[in-house]
C-alpha cells in the first residue's frame, strides 16, 4: 500500500432508522473534521430560534464520539429532550490510485469497501416510545439552589476542607546578620 495514495473516499447514503419523522427534520452530519462549536451553534438556533421539536445528529467511524458530545452538550444546555440511539454499519468506499503506474498505460486504480460503525441520535422535545431499543428519558430537572454532585459539569468546585493545623507551613526566626548598607540586627520571618 505505500505505493498507493487516497484520491476520493464517499459514504453509502442510508435513510434515518427512525420511523414517523417530520420531512423537514434537522439531520446534523458530523465529520471528523467537523468544528463542535459550529455544529452546536446551528443545532441550537435551529432548536431555540427556529423552535425545531426534533433534531438527528449522524456520524460514522472516527466521528462517532464527537457525534455524542454533540448530543451531551445540547441535552444538558436545552434540558428536558428524550433520546433514542440507534447504532448500526455504513459501507465506505475508497479509490486508491497507484503512484508507481506506467506514464503511457492507464491509472492503476484500487478500491476498498470498508463497513465502519455509524451512529444515529435522535433527540426530540416530545415524549417517544419507551419501549424501542435504545430510548434514553430526559435527565429530571433539578431546583435551583439544590446541591447537587453535578455541581461541578455547571463549573462550580467543591469547597476544599479546613487546613489542618499540623500541615501548615512552619515559621522560622531568622536573624540577620550586620549589613553593610545598615546597621543593626533585623529578625524576619521565612516560609518553607
């Protein structure tokens, strides 16, 4: 293979695998390449400003997990979206073009059919049935002013404990000598 070099790479186009969805649902295609932040920031206006009530976010091979921090930050930003994954194989095909090939004959050309994980997550702001594989309820709603253990994913730190008497620095007297620029003793106190 290290006489062959990567000229085109295309996905098999598969329909969503969940039945019952609006024609003009949002599908999110992420990529390996894709900016998180940019893909959220459409997600979220076509959720909040465009009041979209379901939106799929899809990836497959390398993206598959930035697909799912996609699907994490808007669950915990929007709140209250039920979830139902689904997660299958997709068909890549990839043309390899040989570097090593006769100028006056005809490219040497390799294809490779790879079947890569893939992911579908739908999310949608009304109820879904319970009952299909890989449905997910909304995270209950917390109070505000409840102290919780996730206090921390909302960027507050738990408070740290009262020092210990026995583990604070020790403080040293030291005398200095006469120096030339003054005259006298001076007593300081260090830190180690």
């Amino acid at each position: 293979m290290e006489n062959f070099r990567k000229v085109r790479t295309s996905e098999e186009e598969m329909p969503l695998p969940f039945p019952d969805l609006p024609p003009d649902v949002v599908e999110m295609k992420v990529k390996e390449g894709s900016k998180i932040r940019n893909l959220m920031n459409f997600a979220m206006a076509q959720m909040e400003l465009k009041g979209r009530r379901q939106i799929v976010f899809s990836g497959c091979g390398r993206a598959v997990t930035k697909t799912i921090t996609c699907v994490e930050i808007m669950k915990r930003k929007l709140g209250g979206l039920h979830q139902v994954t689904k997660v299958r194989y997709k068909t890549v095909l990839e043309v390899w073009e040989n570097q090593d090939s006769p100028p006056d004959g005809p490219a040497q050309n390799l294809t490779v059919h790879k079947n890569v994980p893939s992911i579908c997550i739908l999310l949608s702001r009304d109820p879904l049935d319970p009952n299909q594989t890989g449905y997910q309820p909304p995270e209950p709603q917390h109070e505000a002013g409840e102290d919780t253990l996730r206090s921390s994913a909302k960027g507050l730190k738990r408070p740290l404990p009262p020092p210990r008497e026995e583990l604070l620095p020790k403080k040293l007297q030291v005398q200095v000598s006469d120096s030339p620029r003054g005259s006298g003793t001076t007593a300081g106190q260090l830190d180690h």
